[in-house]
C-alpha cells in the first residue's frame, strides 16, 4: 500500500542446512527476535538447504547477523578465508560461543574480523570474559545468551508416566574406529548412560543431527542394548515435536547442546554428557536464571542495537 514501511531485511550466516536440528533452532529464534522482518539464510556450503553466502546479495539487506554456534575458532570466524569486510552493511554477532580456551590462543585474523562488527554478542561466560580482555572488542562485547532462549516453547513440563529421552551423539559413542582414546571415551559414556536409565519404562532415543556426527547410528547402537526403548527418526524431528517429546519425559539425558537447553527452558530435569566444554561453558552461564529473563534481555539487546544503528 502506498505510504508502508517497506519490509526491514535481514540476512543471516550461521552452521544451518547441515541436517542439525540445534542449528536450526538459530534461525527460528531470530525469526522471533526480528519479527516483521525479511529474513534470508545463508549457508558456508552449496551442499546445504540454503544458498552459498553471496555478498553481493547479503549488501542488499539491511542488516547481517553471524549467530549462533561455536562460530569464532582461534584461526578463523567461521568461513576459512577473510570475508567479512566483504560485508558493506551494518553487521552484529548474536549467540555464538568461542571454540578456544584462552584469549592468547585465537590469531590476529580472527580479532582483526571482529573489530569489525558493531557488537559481538556470546552466549556464555567463558567466551564473553576471553573476548572481554581483549583491549580493541572490550566496548563491543556483551552476553546475549544462546539464540535458542528466543524461540516460543509453550506449554512448560509435564511427564507422562516413567519414561527417559536420550539425546545422544557419536563423538564417544561410536569411537571405536577413531583410535584407543575415543574408544576408552566410548565406554566411559556408555556406563555413564546405561547407570541412569536403570529404572524407567520406557527409553526414547531422539538424532539431533546427521551431518557431523551420525547421531541416529549412535541412537540404534545404544537402544540395542535395551528394552522397552525407541528410535525416533531425522526427517520425524520438527520444533513442536522434539518440545512436545522433552515436556513429556519424566528425565532428559543429553549430549547435543541443544538438548540440554531445551530442557532448561521448559524446567525439565536433565543431565547432561560433557562431550564438548561449550556444554558446561553455557550450563554454568544459565543456570539459577528464569528462561524467561534471559529471552526479554535478548529481545531488549536487539531492540536497543535496532536502534543505535538506526534500524527501527
């Protein structure tokens, strides 16, 4: 209609398209956080579900948003080669952990691409404080918290009978191939797990992903050993699913990050496998906060960089 607004445009760059449901939680959060916005995902490969990054096209938006995921490595932001003053229009991090454990470690490169972005929002402590102490990203660096808080998750707990749901992943569990060090890993996880199941009716196995790590493989290896349990299948697995089968399951047992987090935010009890620090880095962070505290400081965030960069 003459005289509308036209539609704000945002483009985002994250791990999506790779078949990992956590991932893709990312991309609905922020759908949610720029609400009335026209949104377009980009991918770091042509072999996902959404275009190859085109930059030339990402110009055409209004703003570009790198979030979520372990995204800032200590030798590169995400993509191997520098990219990111490829990038004309206003640019902001939301949500992305730091994959090092120190500050000294990550290369002059990466910090260099950093500067570059108008704020750089990290969704746990550990990553935060590292990028913190860095004298050129101090004033750009904030706690924003993973995306996934962002998303509308309903209904809060709720068991129906006895029964388990187990969201595992391959990196400890199907180790045998990967040397004596993975497969010692295989086994601790596997005592760790069956010591908790003992006990429940029913155990649900649920594959968070498929592209880097075969978690549907390590779903029917670990359920082989048990009655009374399930496998649910990839393409089954949609946002009102995976909430709907975490409310209803009297404990949750994760690997996948995402898992874990998911269960926080409904207030269902969990414990979690430890497979990668970002899982105690962001369990540390969240834990004794309201979910739904954090998902107004995320929105509030956004609200106040729309509007020092003049987007509103």
């Amino acid at each position: 209609m003459l005289g509308e607004a036209a539609l704000k445009r945002l483009a985002i760059l994250n791990w999506s398209g790779h078949q990992n449901f956590g991932d893709e939680l990312f991309n609905e959060a922020l759908r949610q956080l720029f609400k009335g916005w026209e949104v377009t995902v980009f991918s770091d490969s042509p072999k996902t579900i959404h275009p190859l990054i085109d930059f030339e096209a990402v110009n055409q938006h209004d703003l570009f948003v790198l979030g979520g995921g372990e995204l800032i490595n200590e030798n590169r932001l995400f993509i191997p080669s520098p990219w990111v003053e490829k990038i004309k229009i206003p640019k902001i991090i939301l949500g992305c952990g730091v994959n090092s454990d120190k500050a000294s470690r990550i290369k002059p490169n990466v910090y260099r691409e950093l500067q570059q972005f108008s704020y750089i929002g990290l969704r746990d402590t550990a990553a935060f404080s590292m990028l913190k102490s860095v004298p050129t990203l101090k004033e750009k660096v904030g706690l924003f918290y993973d995306l996934a808080f962002s998303i509308d998750s309903g209904e809060a707990w709720a068991p129906l009978g006895h029964n388990a749901l187990v969201i595992p992943t391959d990196r400890f569990t199907n180790g045998a191939d990967k040397g004596i060090q993975q497969f010692k890993l295989a086994k601790q996880s596997k005592k760790w797990l069956y010591k908790r199941l003992s006990g429940f009716d029913h155990v649900t196995f649920m594959p968070f992903g498929m592209e880097d790590n075969d978690d549907l493989n390590t779903c029917k290896s670990l359920s082989g050993f048990m009655e009374n349990s399930d496998v649910l299948l990839p393409e089954q697995l949609s946002l009102p699913l995976v909430l709907e089968t975490i409310r209803r399951s009297s404990c949750i047992y994760p690997y996948r990050l995402h898992g874990m987090v998911l269960s926080y935010i409904l207030g269902a009890p969990f414990e979690f496998y430890p497979y990668h620090w970002k899982l105690n880095r962001v369990y540390n962070t969240i834990i004794g906060s309201q979910p739904e505290a954090i998902k107004q400081t995320q929105r509030q965030i956004v609200e106040g960089l729309l509007e020092r960069l003049d987007l509103c």
